[in-house]
C-alpha cells in the first residue's frame, strides 16, 4: 500500500524557513499505531493526516469550500492542536487537489478550523486561547534560564522577559523541564517584529518548534491587550525563524502568512 506524503514549510518568508510539517492524505482512516509510527518515521514536530470523511458529530462545516477531516501526531503522541501542519494541509490543498477553492475546512479534536486564500498568502482562524496570570514555576525559571518579568498560563506556560534579545539568547537544560501538559513560550517585545517568541515542549517529543501557530493563539490575546491593538507582527526566533501576521477577531485569532514546498513522496506502508 502506498501512502504520499508532502512536506511542506509553514509561515515561511524564504527556503529553509518556517516550520516544516509532512502532509499524508488518506482515503481511509488507518490504525492509530500505524499512525503513530508514520510520524515517529518521518521525525518533524508534526505530521497532518486527512480524510475526506467526516466523523459522526461533526455537524456542517461553519463556511464555505470543502472539508476533511484533520488530525495532528508528534514523533510521540497525538496531539489536540497543531497550527502550523492544518496550515501545510491547507497550503496542499488549496494548491493541488482544489485550485478553484478560497478556503478549507478541517474537523479536529479543536473543533472547525478553517484557512482562506489572502492574495498569495494564506490565513488560518484559530480559536483565541485564554491565558491567566500566575507565580513563576521556580524549577521551570531554571531549566529555561531566564529573568521573567510575568508568566501565564493556559494551553502553554507563557514565560514574558524583557527583551527579545533576552528570547534569542535563552539556553534551556531540556533535562531539567518539569512535566508539563504540553510546552512553555517563551516571549517577549520585539525589535524585528511586535513581539517575538521561543517554543519548548520536550515532553511531547518538540525539544523547540521551529514556528508554533496555537502558541500565536494565545500570544495574539496576550500582546493585544498590551499593545492596545488588534494587529499585530510576530516573529518565532528558533533556528529555522518564522514570521507571521497576528489578528485580534473577537474570539478568533486569525494567522496570516506564507508555506513553501520542499518535497512530494510516496510512503511504502507494509502490507
């Protein structure tokens, strides 16, 4: 059985920039283990799987274009949410299997999410994520290295330093992480960007991502009620580097920007 695979660089402004994200369509749902080693083989943050099938419960997709049914595995565990590999899947789409469409939907474990056509970018409405201030974790300050001036917590931890400089120079000890849900952002206000960012979650197999859009959703709540807009830029300061566009809209945060293609393949699944 062969199954393609397609990977693709999210909020890329350049080759080799973005988050890199493996894109497998399927016609059917195979065994989640048999997932689960697809993506530990193919060893990115995420790999995005689809079908055209919707699950029971799903209800009628929220706008227009078509539909699918999207989840989302690290090289460890399945996940609840992944921004930048429903972007890839997105990009994928849009480009090769439904040209004449301005927009995609996907059912996931996060509900409808959608991404539209925006010129030659693209743009992905996430759910805003709530974040609520709390007492730095001292072992967490430790393992990150850091001087917070704040910290968060929702979805993600949220550590808030003073500077980007600050973000960019950060050496965390993995081996001292605390168990966390899922990761902690490391963030900032930016001089390349309005705010700039870092993503670790060691314990769900991303030592750090190279661009996080679910961290932007709650990022963009966050930097809007600092900066007293709803628009706002964004840089992600890994390696790779990333650069997005932030929207404020009312409980959506709307992430605009750009995917490159870096390879198309076919996966020879064992019979």
């Amino acid at each position: 059985m062969e199954v393609l695979l397609h990977q693709i660089d999210a909020f890329a402004d350049a080759p080799f920039t973005g988050n890199p994200a493996a894109v497998m369509p399927l016609l059917s749902w195979l065994d989640d283990d048999l997932l689960q080693r697809l993506a530990e083989e193919n060893n990115l943050a995420e790999t995005a799987f689809y079908t055209s099938a919707l699950p029971l419960g799903a209800g009628r997709p929220p706008g227009d274009g078509p539909a699918f049914h999207l989840r989302w595995f690290t090289p460890v565990l399945e996940v609840d949410m992944c921004g930048h590999a429903t972007f890839a899947a997105a990009a994928y789409l849009l480009e090769d299997m439904h040209p004449e469409a301005e927009q995609v939907q996907f059912f996931t474990r996060s509900g409808w999410l959608s991404v539209e056509r925006l010129g030659d970018a693209l743009r992905m409405s996430l759910p805003a994520m709530p974040s609520v201030d709390v007492e730095p974790d001292p072992a967490l300050i430790a393992a990150l290295g850091v001087r917070p001036l704040r910290a968060l917590s929702g979805q993600d931890e949220i550590v808030v330093v003073a500077t980007e400089a600050a973000v960019r120079s950060a050496r965390p000890d993995f081996g001292a992480f605390p168990v966390l849900p899922r990761g902690v952002i490391l963030t900032a206000p930016g001089d390349s960007a309005d705010f700039v960012s870092r993503f670790f979650a060691p314990g769900v197999g991303v030592p750090e991502d190279p661009v996080t859009g679910s961290a932007h959703a709650q990022l963009t709540p966050l930097w809007s009620r600092d900066f007293g807009r709803t628009e706002l830029s964004a840089r992600q300061l890994s390696r790779r580097g990333g650069l997005l566009h932030c929207t404020l809209a009312g409980d959506r945060v709307l992430l605009t920007g750009h995917c490159h293609r870096y390879l198309d393949g076919v996966v020879q699944l064992p019979d």
